[in-house]
C-alpha cells in the first residue's frame, strides 16, 4: 500500500466517474467511480500520516539516586528525509 495504490485508484475513479458514458445493468459504473476515488484519497491520506508517524521518536529515560527518587526525561526527536542526491 503506498502512494502509488492511491493514485491508481484515483484515476480509476475519475475516468469512471467522469469519463465513462456505458451503461451496465444493475451497476452504476458513476458512484463506483466516486467510490473509487474515495478510496484512493483515503489511501494517499493514510500513507501520507505512516510516512510521517515513522519519522518522530520519543525516548524516556528514567533515573534513581541513592536516596531511591527517580527522575524521567522525555527526549523528542524528528529526523529529517534524505537529501536528494546531488546531479
């Protein structure tokens, strides 16, 4: 599942949508392509959001001292993509 599924289902959709003038007994070749094209935002959505999610990272550390206290520290941290590579 990635971008590429997404827009598939995309231009799928639309050309069924907007494009297609066939008609098809008991199917309604319009609403699936909306349908389709519905799908293929959600997926583009949702790979956008992973993408994104995997690139934040939370470290918590925890300390005790000799008295028995203990200290937690949260460290947040977001890499950054790639460079893209030099021509």
């Amino acid at each position: 599942m990635g971008y590429g599924l997404g827009v598939f289902l995309l231009a799928v959709g639309l050309i069924l949508a907007l494009a297609v003038q066939d008609a098809i007994e008991a199917i309604d070749l319009t609403m699936i392509g909306w349908i389709l094209c519905l799908a293929g935002l959600l997926v583009i959505a949702l790979t956008a959001f992973q993408t994104n999610a995997k690139r934040r990272h939370t470290t918590t550390a925890t300390t005790v001292d000799d008295q028995g206290r203990s200290a937690t520290t949260q460290r947040h941290t977001e890499t950054d993509p790639p460079a893209p590579p030099a021509i």
